[in-house]
C-alpha cells in the first residue's frame, strides 16, 4: 500500500504577527533550517521514501532537500503544489485584512 507524508516547511519570517505568506518567497530562518533537518532525520529513520515532491517555493525546496538527502532519495519540484494567491492581501497581517 502506498502511503504518502505530509510535511510542512520548516520556520519563516511572518509567523509573527501571522501573514498571509502565500506565493511570497519568503526563505527559511536559520531555526527553520535546523527544523528541517529534524524532521529529514526522523523521516529517514522512521520511512523508507521513493520519492519527494515540493511545492516551488524556496522554503519548500529547502524542506524537501533535507528530507531527500536523509532519504537517499531525489526531490522533486512539482507547480501544482505551489501555495494560494491572495492578491492583495499577500504578506499583509490579519489585523490588517481584517481592519
């Protein structure tokens, strides 16, 4: 049976105050690139994967490299992946939208 593992990305800037990050950019904090290699080791002491997919951003990417090297395995970015647009509201605060 084939079984898939949903990960998220590791720290970035606009966690607080919370933004709508969306297709923003933004990269990984030096805490969120410690965090992913945390969840690469224990996904690769835990699992055997075949394969990584990432959305295109670079926090993502960053993820999902880790993730693969501990694996063994390659990384694979994939366009359907990639977060919402919110237009306007991109990396505004939600006091802000909500206001």
């Amino acid at each position: 049976m084939t079984k898939i593992i949903l990960t998220r990305h590791g720290h970035v800037e606009g966690i607080s105050p919370e933004r709508f990050r969306g297709r923003a950019d933004v990269p990984l904090t030096k805490q969120g690139e410690v965090q992913a290699r945390a969840v690469a080791a224990c996904i690769g002491s835990c699992w055997e994967p075949s394969a990584v997919y990432t959305s295109p951003m670079s926090r993502c990417v960053a993820t999902g490299r880790e993730i693969a090297r501990a694996c063994g395995v390659t990384s694979q970015v994939l366009d359907d992946l990639n977060d919402l647009d919110y237009g306007e509201w991109q990396w505004k605060t939600y006091a802000y939208v909500r206001a």
